[in-house]
C-alpha cells in the first residue's frame, strides 16, 4: 500500500531498523477548511500503523489557523503536531 506523507526523514541518532519521522505539512487560512479535512489525518495514521506498527511517528507540521477543535481532534487520534513558528520542537523528535 502506498500511502502519501510530504517528508519523511530519519532522526540524527537513530539506530537501524528504525522508523523514520514522517510529517504532513498542513496550512490554513482560517477555521472552516481544517474542520472539513481532519478525518483525513486520521485515516492516514489509522493507514500507517496498519502497515508500519504502532510505533510509527506521524507529526503535522502546521502554519496558519488551526482551532482547538482541530487539535483536540487530532490528539485524540494519537497525532502530535508542530507549529511552523516553532521549528525547535522538531529537536524533540530527534531531528
């Protein structure tokens, strides 16, 4: 199964076999769109550890406007994200 994520990268000091990162950049302009698409995220990471295992990182990396809504959404899901104003927190997973 071939399953779309925009990058896929390998922590610094990972240890083979190991999972890369995988990461879905995600942009919005206001509210309403992101409410619209949220159950896309889930079916991919529902997607991916089917394929990959439970241990499989799946991040958003978002900019723009994403309510709480959206987020709580996503946390339920098991989905962590970034904020494109906070690119330290990629050094949290390894990158």
């Amino acid at each position: 199964m071939r399953i779309p994520v925009d990058a896929v990268i390998q922590p610094k000091k990972a240890k083979l076999p190991h999972l890369p990162v995988l990461i879905e950049a995600k942009s919005a302009g206001d509210f309403t769109n992101v409410n619209k698409r949220r159950k896309e995220e889930a079916t991919k990471i529902n997607q991916l550890k089917a394929t990959y295992g439970e241990q499989v990182v799946f991040v958003l990396f978002l900019c723009g406007y994403f309510d709480a809504a959206y987020l709580g959404y996503e946390a339920a899901e098991g989905i962590d994200w970034i904020w494109e104003h906070r690119k330290g927190d990629l050094e949290q997973l390894g990158l």
